[in-house]
C-alpha cells in the first residue's frame, strides 16, 4: 500500500486555485425521505461548478423518487449540458439507482459507491438525503484534493450555527473523542482516521485499495469504520471549509453549549451496539483490537445510549433499554464468528477495467 505524503500548509493562495474535482461523483442515499430530498436537489443545482455525476441510490425503488430524479437530470443536462461520457457511453450527469431493498445507509453508499466506480468517477462526495450542498461546495474542497485523498469539509447544523464532528476516534476504546479540539491550528486543517458519510470525500486510489464501504453494518459506525481503514493507506484530514448544511432538525439535549446528545431512534440504538462486533473485527484485521480496552468502550456506550434515553427520548426508554441489551447480545455474537470476513479489495473483474 502507498502511503500519500501530507504537507504541514494550506493550499497555495498565491497559485490559481483548482476550481472544480476531476470526474467528481456526488454519492447520494435516499429511503423515504422526498421532502428532504428535494432540498438536497435543489442545492446541487445551484453548485458553482457542476459535478462529473450524481448518483442516487433509491432504498425505497420508489415511484416518486424516480420522477424526482428525472426531473433533476432534465434540468441539469439542461443547465451544465452533458459531461464527459462515462465507461458506458452515457453522457448525463444524472444515474438513478434503484435497490430491491432497503439497504440502510451502509448498503446504499456500498452500492453508490460501486456504481460510481464502475462508471469511472475518480472522485467520491458521498451524502445523505437531509443536507443541502452550499454554492461553493466544490470549490472549496477542490484545492484539498491536490495533495490529500480523503477528506471531510465542515457543516452548518440545521439552525445554521457550526456543527461540531468528533473527527479524532479512539482506537482502542472504539468511541469517538469527545473533547477533541475544535480549532484547526497553524496547518490549517487536522488529521483524522475516521470519515463521516454526511460529506466525506475521498480518491478512487482509497477504493481501489480498501475496498467498498461495508453493508453488513446496515446504519451506524459504517463511515467510522471505513475511515478507519482508510487511515490505513492514506492521511484523512478534516478541513474548516464549510461545504454542506443539515436539513432535518433533531431533538437534543444541550451540554453547556458546546456540545450536543441528539435524539435517536429504537433501531439506531440497536445498530449502535451490535455493530460495534463488526468493529471489533476490523481491528482485529488491522492488529488494533485491545479486548479490556474495547470492553470499556462498548460499556462507556451503552451507558452514552442509556443517557441520551433518560436526557433526550424518555418516551422510549423501557423498548429503548430492550435494544440496547439486544444489540449488546447479538455483537457479541459477531464478535465471535469465526465465519467472518473484511471486505475485500476490488478486483479488475467486479469494479475496474
């Protein structure tokens, strides 16, 4: 594996700057969500530089997504004209990808991801259907993308005040680092080893040597998970540029006005616990699973879930509780499953030439 050398400075401002990504593809993951996905849509056409391709995968095949989609491929041919033709002669920017099934969020990027990747793109934006794109989205990561291969710009939350993501993950505890310094420093950015799929973008060097986003995770940890193995081959980094927006407002419990416990869901609760056997696994792959410090971690998150139940979702609590302790259970599980496998890197006879 090639190890990408970082530099300690920001891009160049002396230097005429890269305006737009090269073959760039916008990955997009949508599941019953129309309203918000009409924002999103609506943010993608007003880009100051046009995106190579937009990918929409459709967990739901539904009727009125692909109407949507339509229309937004009408109306971007219309506006940026054709682009560049793809590895199958397709010249639109718009590629509709409807699933047979609900994939969740892990599954959708793995698919949008392959599709994107079989057509070409040498660039991957990957997003959710609850944010919206600002103007200058492209040409503020476009700079970045000369000397770094994965990288995750800032976002506005849905009030429009900054949105703080735990960028530093704790490896053997498995958690994300609560307190890590939000100030970028004299460099002008910070390294990383996770990645968030609200956002994130990376190189198609980073694919072709870790392999596709996993599915099997269903929602949750999946992004953290594949940064983690990007940081394997490569120096993620997280950048100030704000680049996207959050759309879809969230109860949450305020603490002390720096950070924040967002409301969830009974089935997020679930995958927040059982997935943490596939992440246990990974670090396995990679020499990092430390077992004590790992036991602490998956203690210290439940007891996150049992506070944000009690804080944020009391009305939940006692079906909250159930999957906690089931996803607990069934990790363990996992955890054990001497059947199980990373995903593999592709190969020239399933994604490339």
């Amino acid at each position: 594996m090639t190890d990408v050398k970082v530099s300690a400075d920001k891009p160049a401002k002396a230097a005429t700057p890269k305006k737009t990504i090269d073959k760039l593809a916008m990955v997009i993951t949508t599941y019953k969500r129309q309203n918000l996905l009409a924002t999103l849509f609506e943010s993608i056409l007003a880009l100051e530089q046009a995106p190579w391709r937009i990918v929409v995968v459709d967990n739901e095949q539904s009727d009125e997504t692909k109407t949507m989609v339509e229309d937004l491929e009408a109306k971007a041919n219309a506006q940026w004209g054709r682009t560049v033709a793809d590895r199958s002669g397709n010249q639109s920017r718009v590629v509709y990808a409807p699933q047979t099934a609900n994939l969740g969020g892990a599954g959708g990027f793995s698919a949008g991801v392959r599709k994107a990747y079989q057509l070409g793109a040498e660039w991957f934006w990957v997003m959710d259907d609850d944010v919206a794109v600002l103007p200058d989205g492209i040409a503020k990561l476009a700079p970045w993308t000369k000397r770094h291969e994965v990288i995750q710009g800032s976002r506005f939350d849905y009030d429009g005040g900054p949105f703080y993501w735990q960028y530093d993950f704790r490896i053997g505890l498995g958690i994300p680092n609560p307190i890590a310094p939000a100030a970028f420093g004299r460099a002008g950015y910070r390294t990383m080893n996770t990645l968030c799929f609200e956002g994130g973008l990376f190189n198609r060097r980073v694919v072709r040597e870790i392999g596709l986003p996993d599915p099997r995770f269903f929602i949750y940890w999946d992004d953290t998970i594949y940064g983690y193995r990007a940081s394997k081959v490569t120096a993620p980094i997280v950048v100030p540029d704000v680049v996207l927006r959050r759309t879809r407002e969230i109860g949450n419990w305020d603490i002390a006005g720096v950070r924040q416990l967002n409301s969830t869901s009974d089935m997020n609760r679930y995958h927040i616990m059982r997935n943490r056997g596939y992440m246990a696994r990974y670090f396995m792959v990679y020499g990092d699973y430390r077992p004590f410090l790992f036991a602490l971690g998956t203690a210290a998150t439940a007891a996150k879930e049992l506070i944000r139940l009690v804080m944020v979702d009391r009305e939940h609590l006692r079906t909250g509780i159930v999957q906690i302790a089931k996803g607990w259970w069934d990790s363990r599980k996992l955890l054990h499953d001497n059947a199980w496998r990373p995903m593999p890197a592709p190969l020239p006879d399933v994604l490339d030439d």
